[in-house]
C-alpha cells in the first residue's frame, strides 16, 4: 500500500512537476504542506511558504510578507471561497514582478460532466452544467464550492487585475494529469488509445470520454471542455514556451517520463525521477540500433540529461492506418505488411519461424513498435519513443500488439475488418492466448496496474456499468426491468427459447444453463440451421409460429439487440428478455433448511458463503477451511476447478478428474452446494454475480496479494466481505503432488 500511495502522490504532482521553476526560487502555495504537489515544491523551491486562502487575505499576513514571490501555486483551493476574485486581488500583492501566478482550476463544462460524472462539490449530475442555478437556490444551501468556466475564470482574472495569461488543457484532470495542452495546441493524435479518463463518480458515467476528443478537436470545441485548466498568469507577459506535456508518473520512479514539446519545435524527453535517467540513455542506445537495421527512427541525441528530438508536425502512424481501413481495405492490408515486415527487420532473428505459432525469435525485441508510436512520412512508417527491449522475443507478440494498439476503443474498424482476420492472416492464432497474457503482463508491470487496482476501481469507470447506464436511459423503469432484469421472469413455467447461437449463447449455457435449461435455439442464420450448440439444436426463427403464446419465453442472446427486438415485435412475440452477459442475474439455489431449537438461537454471521478452489488430492486443510467457513455462514457453496481450467490457469495435469474431485467435495458435510467453476469466467467478480454470496473465504497465503486485495475491495463496495483462513502449514496439495513425485508415500 505504501507504493501505491507513492505513485499516486507523484501522479498528483506530475500537474507541475515538469514546469521550468527557476532555481532557489521562492513559492508560495496556496493549501498544505502533505498535498503531494507542496512535497514536489519542496524539493524544486528555495523557500516554499504554504498557507490557506483565509490566511491571504489578511492584511497583517500581507504585510509581514510583502513582494516576495516567484511563483504563487494553488489547485482547486480557489473554488472553494464565495470570492475568489478577492484573493486573486490580494495575490498580486504578493507576486515579484517578474513571476508567475499558477492555478489549476476545474471546468463546469468539462467533458466528464457531460458523460454523467456528477459535481465534485455539490454531488450531483449536471449542477455545474447548469451554473449551479439549482445547487445554491435556497438561502439554507450551504457553499460547499464550485466551478467555473473558460470564459467566467477570464473575466475573474481580469477583473482582478491579471491581464496576462495563458489556458492549458488537462486531461484526465487535476488529480490525474496525463495529457497537457497550451491553448494555441491541438492533439495531432486519436486520444482513445492514449487517455484513460477518471472521475469523482465514476457508477454515474454513461459515455466514453476518450472516443469524443477527436470529434471536439475538429469542431473548434477541445479546449472549451477540457476537464481542468492549468492558467498561467504572469504581470510582465512572459510565458513558459511549452506547447504540450504528456507524463506517466503511474510508472513509479525508474519508468515515468514527461514528453514535452516546446513552441521552437523541440522535443525533450525527461526523467521524472533521477531512476528513471537510465531509461533515456537506453532510448538513444535503441534508436540507434534501430537505425542500424534500417528502420525508420525520428532523430534524436541525448543532450544534458534530457533526451532531445525534433517534433514531427505530421500524421501518426495510427492515424494513418485507421483511416486507410475506413478508405481503402486493400492498400490498408498492404500497408500493415509494411508495418510487420519492420517489426521484423528491426533486429537479428535467432530462431526462424517454425509454424509452432510463436514466430520468428528475435535477439531484440521493441516491444513498444505499435502504430501509436510511429509516423507515416514519405512512404514508410517513422518510428519514435522506443523504451522498452527485451532479449530474445517472439516477434508474433510484437505484431499482436501491433494489431491490438490499432484496433483500440474503434468499433468502426471492427466492422470493416475483425481482428480476427488479421491474426489469422499473421499466423498468431495458435499462441494468442499466450500473447494476450504478455501483453497483459507487460502492462500491468509498466503502468503498476496490480500496485494501483484498488485506486483504478475507486476512479476510473467500469464498461458494464456504462453500458447499464445507456439502458437505463432508453426505457421507462417498468420496460427496463422487464428487458434486462428480471430476466426470468415465467421461465419456470415456459419453455425457454434463446435467440442467438453466438459468444452470448454459449456464456448463458456456461453460467445458468444447469438452472435455466434451454428447450431451443433459434437463429436468423439458414446455415446454422440443424447444427447443435452443447446438445440443444438450432432451428429457424420461424418455430416461434408453431406454439401458441403463453408457451414458450424468448431470451434474446445478441450484442446487438435491436433488430431482433424488431423482428420479434413484428411476429407477435411479446414475452421476450435480453440476456446481457455482463450483468449479474441470480441463480436458483435449493432451499436452505431452517435450525431448529439451539441451533436457530445461534445466529450466524453470513447467509451465504463461496469458496472456490482445485481440491486435488482432498487434505485435512481443505476439510478444516470447509469447516471453519460453514461455522459462519447457513448455506456453504463450494467452486470446484474443470481439469480444462486446471490446465489453463495452473498449466498442470490433475491428478483427480474434475467428475470425482467435485464428489468428494459433495461429501463433506460442512458443503451445502458444488459449483463448476465455468472455464472463462472463474475470478471473484464471475462467483459474485453468479452466486450473489455474502462471504468469500480463502486461504491465508492470498492475503497480501494485490490482486486478492483489489477484489476483496470489490467485494466490500458491493456489500459482501472476504475472509482469510490461516493456511494450513503441514498439508497442501503441492506438498503431497511433490512427495508423489519423489514417491515417498
């Protein structure tokens, strides 16, 4: 916890920490001394005086301080005073003549209040949207603060005598600045792929924020819906020469680096810690091994501890792929083998490609040669910002992510071509999922993904919950809950028909198939039609006309629904759902037998307990947790792993077949329900939604783990709890599989 928090702090700083601060300067900053961005002050000021607002405006504060400052900082402090505009008065007082005013103030009418994030202040949707019109309306409304926008912050600063200043975009926002912009500066590049929005509540938000900056870059509306601005006020009209800022201070201290761009038409690459120097002098070293095998690289040259290139004023390498798929998909595919071809030349191959999947070896491999990091100039992809290298690496991990970076957050490239065709044309099918778990691994390492899961949850939106927003919004609540909530409503007593034979079909039979059976599937599709899909045979929608209403209940399992709610309507059919696959939906469960005499006086903690596991050669600790879980909770259900999950997931043999592991589990007294753990949706999250228990229990040896923690922190959020048993130190089940192995039983 201790580096997540220091990551965290050092991304709050990373709004300032890469501002030219003339040394031994004095600062003072408008707030306390813990915030994250007074502790980077520290160690960048010669004298660094923090105070409150209340405290500038006194007068006897002023007098013992004077004209004294270089720089006066504040974030978001301002928002909170009825008048800010009376400290900004104060405020000039206090400033040198030469220095700056600094103030990071957030937007009323930033994107992320459009896309359903509610006010940080007052706690509601839309009230800065408004102007707070409805926020402060009655006299017993107490100010809690506010925001303003663009032009009201203008008028403010001017009013207050500040004449000189300059607008900088931030996004995310001021607590996650990642993407800086200078009011003259447009991003040259699609966003959906670089920004990872977050948000003060992010269970309200019902858009994607980074899909929409392309479109309001174009339409003369970026700046004006920024998220937050850094304004940089200066009395004698001198401002910093920077255009654009892009930092990754979630890097921690060796890999974060802030991207500047300066108006003169440099780029400088920059440590954010003195850990992280390495890392430039690595890229020039990679550049010029690139360079050596002929690939394509933007000039650049170490240069007093910064790494320093040329800024390219052309179309990215990404930008340019995705509109040719979108114009021309045959001079796309062309130009994609260009692309791969170069990922292949970029160094020696070690092991040719044998047909196994895994592809050519190379002895180097620029994990990091995605379109994203590329220009398009005079024929051929130009390559920049190559940091990351590895010794001997599967060029087809390379490619995938080549292919993975491209497609991102664009669904209109999935309709033209699916990915899928594209792994297929580049032979990475066979190993994809090996691929897909490097490319996991690779950036979870990098942006501390496992370090930061439980701030992530806290900020950043979840898709499900997105999409449940946009429904929620298209029905009244009694269509809503008919369509995708309750769900199973009369399948009980109706013969269930699923419409669809696709990935939502088969993920209903996987997760409520045993306590839904389906009767039919149906499908618009004539070439399915007589094929089966787990045993259950697919027919023509047709079929629905041949029973008579009242008999049968259709659930429709299609991503894209509305047609066949159309088609449905149009044939008469009206007792119909929607299964939404990431939903939760409650399973049946087999009634719970009521204790009688002392037993129904001892009440117990949780209603309903999980624990999931392999239980390959039973032991007494299995027994033991089995037990000590049951004293808890009134109804104890237990998941046990598929030998095809073992497989997957642990990448071993069982020693016990899935079919007699779940028997002996059944056995134990202390077990009221066995669980087959379905192959693809095995974590928490999936138990949770399936089994809607109160209570997961676990072992000990999982509790400092941050990928346990992140979900125990899930759990808590949704209302129910984890608890760690102690392991049981003396029996495991590897500790029996190794003395079997070393047959010593």
């Amino acid at each position: 916890m201790e580096q997540a928090q220091e990551i965290i702090r050092g991304i709050q700083s990373g709004l300032l920490q890469w501002y030219g601060f003339k040394p031994d300067s004095a600062i003072l900053y408008i707030g306390r001394e813990e915030d994250a961005v007074a502790e980077m002050l520290k160690r960048r000021a010669g004298v660094l005086v923090c105070v409150s607002c209340k405290m500038v405006g006194e007068e006897g504060w002023r007098q013992t301080y004077g004209e004294k400052f270089d720089y006066i900082i504040s974030v978001a402090a301002l928002e909170r005073q009825l008048h800010p505009e009376r400290i900004l008065t104060c405020l000039r007082k206090l400033l040198k003549a030469d220095g700056k005013l600094l103030l990071g103030m957030n937007n009323r009418f930033g994107l992320r209040y459009f896309c359903g994030d509610r006010d940080p202040y007052t706690e509601r949707s839309f009230d800065g949207v408004e102007g707070y019109r409805r926020a402060y309306a009655k006299k017993e409304d107490i100010f809690q603060g506010r925001m303003y926008s663009k032009a009201e912050l203008k008028a403010m600063l001017q009013g207050a005598g500040w004449e000189e200043c300059r607008f900088y975009a931030v996004l995310s926002d001021l607590e996650n600045p990642t993407l800086i912009y200078d009011q003259d500066f447009l991003p040259n590049e699609d966003l959906s792929g670089r920004l990872f929005p977050t948000y003060h509540y992010p269970n309200t938000v019902f858009m994607e924020e980074e899909c929409l900056y392309k479109d309001l870059s174009e339409n003369g509306m970026f700046h004006q819906m920024a998220n937050a601005y850094l304004i940089e006020c200066a009395l004698d009209g001198h401002f910093s020469d920077i255009s654009h800022v892009t930092g990754s201070m979630e890097r921690g201290r060796e890999h974060a680096v802030f991207t500047v761009i300066h108006k003169s038409g440099i780029v400088e690459k920059r440590a954010a810690y003195p850990e992280g120097q390495a890392r430039l002098e690595k890229m020039a070293e990679y550049s010029e091994d690139l360079k050596a095998h002929g690939v394509p690289t933007v000039e650049g040259k170490m240069k007093n501890g910064v790494y320093v290139m040329p800024y390219i004023n052309g179309e990215t390498g990404h930008a340019y792929l995705k509109r040719l798929l979108l114009e021309d998909k045959e001079m796309f595919l062309q130009k994609l083998d260009q692309f791969r071809d170069l990922i292949l030349q970029s160094s020696e191959i070690v092991k040719a490609d044998s047909g196994d999947g895994e592809g050519a070896i190379l002895r180097r491999g620029y994990i990091d040669m995605v379109p994203l990091n590329s220009f398009y100039l005079d024929d051929t992809f130009v390559f920049y910002d190559q940091e990351f290298c590895e010794e001997n690496y599967p060029a087809n991990m390379i490619i995938t992510r080549m292919i993975a970076t491209l497609y991102a957050g664009s669904v209109e490239l999935l309709k033209k071509l699916p990915m899928e065709k594209l792994f297929e044309r580049y032979n990475l099918t066979k190993k994809l999922d090996y691929f897909w778990r490097m490319e996991w691994d690779f950036l979870a390492n990098l942006r501390n993904e496992r370090e930061l899961r439980k701030y992530r949850n806290a900020c950043q939106r979840n898709g499900e919950i997105v999409h449940s927003n946009r429904l929620c919004m298209n029905y009244s609540q009694e269509d809503y809950e008919r369509l995708f909530v309750d769900i199973f409503r009369n399948a009980d007593t109706r013969r269930l028909i699923l419409f669809g034979s696709g990935k939502f079909t088969k993920t209903f039979l996987d997760l409520y198939g045993q306590d839904y059976p389906a009767y039919a599937i149906i499908d618009n599709s004539e070439e399915k039609w007589g094929r089966e899909l787990d045993g259950i045979k697919i027919r023509p929608p047709q079929e629905l006309q041949k029973m008579r209403p009242g008999e049968y209940k259709v659930l429709i399992c299609i991503k894209n629904y509305l047609s066949v709610m159309k088609q449905l309507d149009e044939m008469g059919v009206t007792e119909y759902s929607i299964f939404d696959s990431r939903r939760s939906y409650p399973r049946k469960r087999r009634p719970i037998a009521v204790p009688e005499g002392k037993a129904a006086a001892e009440k117990k903690k949780y209603h309903v307990g999980y624990i999931a596991g392999v239980f390959d050669l039973f032991h007494v600790g299995h027994l033991n947790m089995f037990k000590r879980a049951k004293e808890q909770c009134d109804y104890l259900i237990v998941g046990v792993v598929t030998d095809e999950g073992v497989r997957k997931y642990k990448e071993v043999e069982p020693f016990v077949p899935y079919e007699e592991r779940a028997d002996m589990v059944r056995s134990c007294r202390y077990v009221d329900e066995v669980a087959e753990i379905p192959l693809n949706f095995g974590g928490t999250r999936d138990a949770f939604r399936l089994h809607h228990f109160d209570c997961q229990f676990s072992g000990s040896d999982y509790m400092d783990n941050p990928e346990w923690l992140a979900e125990k922190e899930f759990l808590e959020q949704h209302g129910a709890e984890m608890v760690f048993f102690p392991y049981t130190e003396s029996t495991s089940s590897t500790k029996l599989k190794s003395m079997i192995e070393r047959k010593l039983l």
